[in-house]
C-alpha cells in the first residue's frame, strides 16, 4: 500500500489486520455498486454476500 513490493509474508497485529481488511471490503462494496444496474440490484447483492 506504500508502493513498496513485500518480499517475504508478513504478520499483521489485529489492529493492523483490521484496517486492511476494512479496506478491501470498501473496495469490494464499490465495485458491487458500480456493477448494479439500480439501488435495488445493489441491495439484492450486497445481501447475497450475508449469505
């Protein structure tokens, strides 16, 4: 995320682990958005992924 490349895996505190995955949830939830043809289809996905 800071533009450098992580050449060996690395373990996150929880705290850490949290923010990011906050952020690829925002990601996704965009994504679901801008592929739904209206609110309503939105909804229906975003309520499909509680499944």
């Amino acid at each position: 995320m800071n533009g450098q490349i992580q050449e060996v895996p690395q373990e996150y505190d929880g705290e850490t682990a949290v923010h990011r995955v906050g952020f690829k949830l925002e990601e996704l939830v965009e994504f679901l958005y801008a592929a739904s043809e209206s609110e309503e289809d939105f909804h229906g996905r975003i309520a499909q992924l509680h499944q």
